[in-house]
C-alpha cells in the first residue's frame, strides 16, 4: 500500500520527524525537521507543529527511549508520557508503533550506503552475513542487536536496555572510576561512563585523581553548559591533557562495551556505533584505545578479530529505520 508515513527519533536532547512518501516500495523523504525536545510538553504537541493542522498521514512510527510495555514506553530521559494510543487518537486514529529508539537506529543501520560508515576495526575474513551489535552513546547509552533470519534474508531488530547494566571495570584505574561513581550514585551502570555525562563523569574523577589545576580557558568553556564537548573539543585538540585521558578512557571503555555485546548476541555481521557522540570523536576513536578496549577478551580476541566495527555518519538512521517499519505497517 502506497501513502503518506510520519517517523520520528525522539530522545533526551533532540526530536527529529520526518514526512515520507511510500509509493511502489521506495520511500522518498518529503521533508524532516529537528526540535529541541524541552521545548514542547508532549510527543502529540511536536508532532502537530510538524505536521500542522491539515496534514494526514497513513501511518506513523517513532523511536523512542526506554522499553515498550503494552504500547506505552518508559523514559529515563524523556519527560514526556509516551503512548501509541494517544498518539493514535491525535494523528486521527491511524496506526501508530513506538518501538525502542535503538530498534530504530538498528533498522536503520542495514539502509545506509558503504560512504556513511566510518570503519574503526576491519575484520579477517568475516562471513557473509550474521548477527549485527548496535551500541550508541549520546544523552545516555542505547543497545540493540539485529539478528539474521537466513532464511527470509532480512533482519530483526531486538531491544534491549544493555546501557543500564553494571560497568565492569578493567584495570586498577577503572576500578578506581568505579569506586568513584559508586559513592556519588550507589549504582554504576555502562551508561554512567558511556554517555556525554558519562564523559564528564570521567573527567571530573580524573581531574581529582590528577591534582592539577582547571585551566581558566576550560573552565570559562565547561560555563557555558556542555561540559562533555568542552572536554572532547579540548581532548581533541589536545589542549589538555586531563581531558586527553578523560575522552581516552572513554573510548576505551566504549570498546570494552562494545565487543561485550558482540560476544552476547554473536555479532559475526558487524558492530555499528551509532548516537551522536562517536562522529564528534572519530579523530579519537580510530586512535586505538577503542580497539584496544574491543580486542580485550582473551580466549575470545579470535572471534572479535572476525568482526568488523563500523560507526555510522549519518545522524538520521534512526529516523530511515522508524520510517522502513512504518512502511511494512502500511
């Protein structure tokens, strides 16, 4: 069936929605429009300024954070009351499906052409196809994996809510970083250290363990609101060095986590970073502690050495794979 289709990435900072035309099986983007998500009180609110008070759609799927429980999701993040339902009824009763925001992006993952993926790790002698991990730090830490159903030639996406699982530490550093964030929040989860609070979560437990003094210049960039991009842009540049092992160990980390969800779900056909964190930090993660990090498993370096890495640069494939299931709704 051929119509009109309204996807969404909805999260913690940004809401991004997009209008897609389905005709004949291709989907064309009509238009897209990105919102700050603090800025309207509702999902039903920012979908109706996207769509204005004419616009009619045939169907609607949106990424959402958190797990989806009987049509309803649970944010950590989002301040909003998530419902298929209500969703439903403002967009005139069409169907509506929220799913995971990283069932999303992991959807999107197998739409994106070879030149949007930046390859962190090439694999020796990967099989043709098999399972694919997605783990994307940004406002907080999102994990997926896309399992291959052989026989269909296709993939299905399976969420998960990885991100909050325990942080396992390696190293007496780390270990230290634990005892850290365990004082400040009893749990320590992934998402605590790999996530833009996580990174400053780092910074500020090695600025400490450092003893050297806050350079005024970053403390005048850290002001201005965005504490983890004061600390990636001044790693980056390498301005500083607390901030250069700050955004180091993070990467680090991010391998170790990564290659955790390969050898769980068996991800023979690759691991895809996506969110918005690992293109701003691409300068440093092909600078070798994330390989590092993911080729850290021992008896199992083996396997991982099959597996590529690949971090996608298209900040939209959330938005492609919330609309690819919208179209298989219609």
């Amino acid at each position: 069936m051929d119509g009109l289709i309204l996807a969404g990435d909805v999260g913690g900072t940004k809401t991004q929605l997009g209008l897609f035309k389905h005709s004949a099986g291709v989907l064309e983007l009509v238009r897209e429009h990105r919102y700050a998500t603090a800025d309207f009180g509702s999902l039903e609110a920012v979908c109706g300024d996207f769509l204005g008070a004419s616009a009619t759609v045939n169907a609607a799927c949106l990424g959402v954070p958190g797990p989806i429980i009987d049509g309803s999701a649970h944010a950590s993040n989002v301040a909003w009351k998530l419902s298929s339902a209500i969703l439903s009824s403002a967009l005139k009763n069409v169907p509506v499906r929220l799913i995971n925001d990283l069932t999303a992006t992991a959807y999107g993952m197998v739409h994106l052409k070879p030149a949007e993926f930046a390859v962190l790790h090439r694999a020796e002698d990967p099989p043709a196809h098999g399972n694919i991990a997605v783990v994307a730090a940004g406002t907080g830490l999102g994990e997926a994996a896309l399992v291959w159903e052989g026989d269909e030639n296709k993939y299905y996406a399976v969420a998960s809510e990885g991100g909050h699982s325990d942080f396992a530490p390696h190293g007496a550093e780390q270990i230290e970083l634990l005892r850290f964030l365990t004082g400040e929040f009893g749990h320590v989860s992934y998402e605590r250290v790999l996530s833009g609070p996580g990174l400053w979560n780092i910074y500020r437990f090695l600025r400490r363990e450092s003893r050297a003094e806050e350079p005024s210049w970053l403390r005048d960039e850290i002001a201005k609101g965005d504490h983890a991009a004061a600390v990636s842009e001044a790693a980056i540049a390498g301005r500083d060095p607390v901030c250069v092992h700050a955004l180091t160990m993070f990467c680090d980390i991010y391998g170790s986590e990564a290659a955790n969800l390969a050898l769980k779900v068996l991800a023979l056909g690759g691991v895809y970073l996506g969110g918005g964190i690992a293109p701003k930090i691409l300068p440093m993660l092909t600078g070798g502690a994330f390989v590092k990090g993911f080729l850290a498993k021992g008896r199992l370096n083996e396997i991982l050495k099959r597996i590529e890495v690949r971090v996608s640069l298209n900040p939209a494939a959330g938005l492609l794979g919330a609309a690819h299931y919208a179209a298989a709704m219609l």
